[in-house]
C-alpha cells in the first residue's frame, strides 16, 4: 500500500469512526476517534507520519469502536491512562484516575511543612497519587492502603513502576480502627497523607454511562447519608498518622466543603484548615494541618 493510500484510509476512518462515537454520545468523539486509531494502528507516532498499518487494522478498528460506541471507557479499551507525568496502567474493576485529582499533588508541595519523605496515600486505587508522587518526588517512600483486591494489586504494579521499591501496598478497609489494622497504626508519624476517596451521597447518581458502569461503587459512594463516611475515616487515619506540621489533602464534591471542614474539625488533632476551590470556584479539596495538640483550628477558602 503506497503512502498516500494510507493517509486516504486513515483520513476516512478519522471521520467514520469520529462520526459515530459522536451519534454513539461520547463526550469528544474526534479526539477519542484518533486515539482508537493509533491504537488499531500499533504505533504512538502521529498519524500523519504513518506509512503503512498492520493487515488487521480495519477489524481491530471496529472492533475498538464498538467497544468506545458502547461507552466503555477510553481508558480501559487502552489499557493505561495519563496521570501527571506518568502513563498508568488501569483495568476494568478499578477506578479511573481523573485529571482533577492531579492537583492534589500541587496542593502537597504548596502546603507542605518541612521536608516531605514519607507518604501515605489512602483510598490508593489504581495508585495514581502515590505513584505521581513516587515519580515527582525523589527520596520519597509511599504507603498506598486500599480495600480492593484488584485495585490494591494494579497499585502495587503502578507504584513499583513509578518508583522502583519505594512503594508498598496495604490491603485495608479504612473504617477499621486501629486496633483492627495494627500495621497502618504504626506505619506513622509521616510527613503527608494525600486522599481521593469515595465521596459520593447515595441519592447522587453519576450522569456519564462510563462512570455509572464501570467505576465501581465502592469507589463513588463514600457511604452515609452524605458520602462522608470514608472521609471521615480518612480524616480520622490522617490524624493518627501525620507528625506534627503534617498536612492532609484530601479530594471531595464541590457541595462538600463547609461539610469536609465541619468534619475536620470534629475529628480534631488539625490547626489549620483550607479548602482550595477549583477554576471554576467549585470546592474540591481539603488542605488539613496536623496540630501538636488539639486547638480549635482556624479555616479559610482559597481560590485557584
Ligand atoms: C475515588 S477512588 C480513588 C482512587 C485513586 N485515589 C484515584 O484518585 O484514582 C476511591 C478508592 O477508595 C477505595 N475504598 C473505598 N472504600 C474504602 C475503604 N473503606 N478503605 C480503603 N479503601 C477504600 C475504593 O476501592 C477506590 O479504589
């Protein structure tokens, strides 16, 4: 097949396919139309570069597009997901790092008092801030704690990836006390505790069929009547471990973050209290400082 044979095949399945992931409702159908062509096509160069493609392009195509037409997500037809610097791998049955959790790891730097060596990452997931951390942090150590089997598993591999033998994954479920979980409680005092966890409210049901589908509901729905109960245990775990000037970030809905500080402060053990807004003036994350006692802390809300 000639050169200009391949630009003509990859010109009309750019179109095809971007025409029917958008009657399909994906979000950004042309986008994701180019990344299921590479893809089909074997090669991470860009396709305009492209000078042949394997015999089967045309059936494993189709078959990528049926699969993205059903609104699986891209993520998990790739196989990996972009997370700061690093491409993670993911799987069906573990949650999908989102680019809006990405600015936790800011928030760390920003916030951080002293030296930051030692770092524990509860709700880990696929790993991705232990792992972003790993990566961008050099001398860091990272402990990841997740309750699902899958999703503990693809941390470790993420992690090891990331930072090859600073990171370990400890297979817990977080509303367990310390007595229960003898090897968290004394895996402190750490510098830093960084958290996306469940967080959802049970009435509030995902719009995208992606989420609603294929996220697990142990990831979404943080339990209670206002999704704070995995939080709270969080906020609680984050208060065990944290040294003194040790800070806490931790992600949460937009309508959580009067509720997350309320909940901050009946933990206790923090002095100083933040929620930092998105740039779109949402409140998405809690910044908590671990105190040396337990004074009333003072609060404010930032905007980014
Ligand atoms: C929203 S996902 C976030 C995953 C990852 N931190 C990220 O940002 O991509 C929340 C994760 O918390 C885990 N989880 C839920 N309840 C938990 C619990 N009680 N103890 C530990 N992990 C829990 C879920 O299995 C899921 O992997």
């Amino acid at each position: 097949m000639s050169a200009s044979e391949v630009s003509t095949r990859l010109r009309r399945a750019l179109a095809g396919t971007t025409e029917r992931l958008g009657r399909a409702g994906v979000p950004s159908p042309s986008v994701d139309a180019r990344a299921l062509i590479t893809h089909a096509a074997r090669t991470e160069r860009p396709l305009v570069l492209l000078d042949e493609l394997p015999v089967d392009f045309a059936e494993d195509l189709e078959q990528l597009t049926r699969r993205r037409e059903s609104r699986e997500p891209l993520q998990l037809i790739l196989g990996r997901a972009p997370f700061r610097r690093l491409m993670l791998a993911v799987r069906p049955g573990v949650f999908i790092p989102r680019p809006e959790t990405e600015l936790a790891v800011d928030l760390l730097r920003e916030h951080a008092a002293g030296p930051v060596s030692s770092i524990v990452d509860l709700c880990a997931g696929s790993g991705a801030l232990g792992a972003a951390v790993l990566d961008e942090m050099p001398g860091t150590r990272v402990l990841a704690v997740e309750v699902d089997p899958g999703a503990a598993a693809l941390a470790a591999e993420n992690l090891e990836h990331a930072g090859p033998g600073r990171g370990r994954v400890l297979r817990a479920d977080l509303t367990a006390g310390a007595q229960e979980l003898p090897e968290l409680a004394a895996a402190g005092p750490v510098d830093a505790v960084l958290s996306n966890p469940p967080y959802i409210p049970p009435e509030a049901i995902p719009r995208e069929a992606e989420v609603r589908e294929h996220d697990p509901e142990r990831a979404l729905f943080g339990g209670g009547a206002d999704g704070l109960e995995v939080p709270r245990a969080v906020l609680a775990w984050s208060r065990r471990l944290l040294r003194p000037g040790g800070v806490l970030v931790m992600e949460h809905a937009d309508v959580q973050g009067e509720a997350a500080r309320t909940a901050a402060v009946a933990c206790g053990g923090f002095d100083h209290l933040l929620t930092v807004r998105d740039l779109t003036g949402r409140d998405r994350f809690l910044v908590a400082r671990r105190g040396d006692g337990d004074p009333s802390p003072g609060s404010e809300t930032l905007t980014r």
